[in-house]
C-alpha cells in the first residue's frame, strides 16, 4: 500500500475542510506534479479514496489519463508493458454513510471498474441512490466506519497488488492506525497557507493523534527536485532511530 500527498511548506494538503477545495490547489495544479500522480496510478492495480476525496472533486476520475493527458498514450503503453492486465486500476471508495453521487464521473465511466466499501446503512442508501453499471456495492460491517483492514482485504479480494490511496487525511489516519501504509509520495509546494480559527485546515494525517511512543517513522527513500517543488519517497518502518 502507498499513498501520494501534496502538501505546503506548513503542511496543509486542502485549503478548506469543506470539500471544496483539494491537492491541485495546493501544487498549483504543477504539471510534474500531476505527471507524478499519473505515473503511479499507471502503476496502481487499485486507488483507493475516502468520501470526501471524491465529494471534493466533482469532476475528477481517477485514473492517470485524466490526471496528465498528455501522457495518456504513454501511461497506456508502460502499464501493458508492465504485463497489468486491466486498462484502467480499480477505484475502491471507503463511505460509511453512502452518501455518493452515482453518476460522479469518478463513479460512472464504463470502462473504470469500482467498488464502492460501505456499511449496512450505507448499502441501503446506495442502493436508492442506484449506482452506475461498472459499480459495486461491498458491505464492510455495521458500524460507523470502514474498518481498513477490509479495505485492503477486498482489493486483494480482486488480485490487486499494488494499491494507491490519495486520501483523504482521515483514510490514511486509519490505515497508518492499523499499520497497512507501506510507502507515502509527498510533494513539498513552495507556498505557506497558515491556519487559524476560520481555517483549521488538513494535514496529510487527520481523527488521529500519534503519542511519543507509537508515532510511526519512516526511511526517506528518494528525494527529487523540480523548480521550487521537492518529490519525496518515504517508507515506512517499524523501529524507531
């Protein structure tokens, strides 16, 4: 599992928390930025995005082809060339309430296999609601959250090996929580957007607050340098230095 993040120098990844704005905001929609993303969703056999991610970008689909179009003939190539059987990976959606748009582009593009992780309430709500053809519902319990591990236990459910999530802050809390995010990408934008009462503002990681004695460490694996805009690869680790 790995996960990609744009963040400023202050760390915010979204101006708002209100769904309206999200990571092209904060890169200044950089196109080495949205190259990067779609080099590793050419990768991803699975993306996986919370509710919100998906609410905050009404337009958006998540496969690489929308995220760096000019690429799209190359990403197409390098993926079958990578021997990745399916054309486009699977976005997997974690929603506790079912509260989704079914005819989201993101949701409703007939060649982009989805799957939709939900609760019984949830299920219920989706099933009114009558998802798009290449959608399925999935019901991961009763209670009031997507337990992660089932996240990962139904991409695998599918033969996926390689899982992108893109957030949003709460989703990698929880998978931080549960020890199931292996690697982050994280580009650092040259730009500060501050936080104050109005504006509290996300981090990459949000719902959850690390103590001294369990936050997790990470081994910085690449650094990579474009203009004024740092690429960094960290995995993560167990042992503390």
């Amino acid at each position: 599992m790995i996960a990609n993040f744009v963040s400023t120098l202050d760390g915010v990844v979204a101006f708002d928390t209100d769904e309206g704005s999200g990571g092209g905001e904060v890169s200044g929609f950089f196109d080495p930025d949205r190259f990067v993303m779609g080099l590793l969703r050419t990768m991803a056999d699975a993306i996986l995005v919370g509710a919100g991610t998906v609410r905050a970008a009404p337009t958006h689909e998540w496969t690489a082809r929308r995220v760096h179009p000019g690429s799209r003939l190359a990403y197409a190539e390098w993926r079958e060339r990578l021997g990745i059987r399916s054309a486009q990976p699977t976005t997997i959606v974690a929603t506790a309430s079912g509260g989704l748009d079914p005819s989201h582009p993101g949701l409703s593009a007939p060649d982009v296999p989805v799957i939709i992780v939900t609760t019984e309430e949830g299920a219920a709500r989706l099933a009114a609601a009558r998802p798009a053809p290449n959608a399925r519902v999935e019901v991961a319990g009763a209670g009031r959250r997507v337990p992660a591990p089932k996240l990962i236990e139904i991409a695998g459910s599918i033969g996926a090996g390689l899982i992108l999530c893109e957030g949003g802050p709460h989703l990698i809390g929880d998978l931080l929580r549960a020890g199931l995010l292996d690697e982050l990408f994280l580009t650092i934008a040259p730009q500060v957007a501050g936080r104050d009462e109005g504006a509290e503002r996300f981090g990459f990681v949000e719902g959850l607050a690390f103590s001294v004695a369990d936050a997790p460490w990470a081994q910085l694996v690449s650094v990579r340098r474009a203009g004024d805009y740092l690429f960094l690869r960290y995995r993560f680790e167990k042992a503390r230095p």
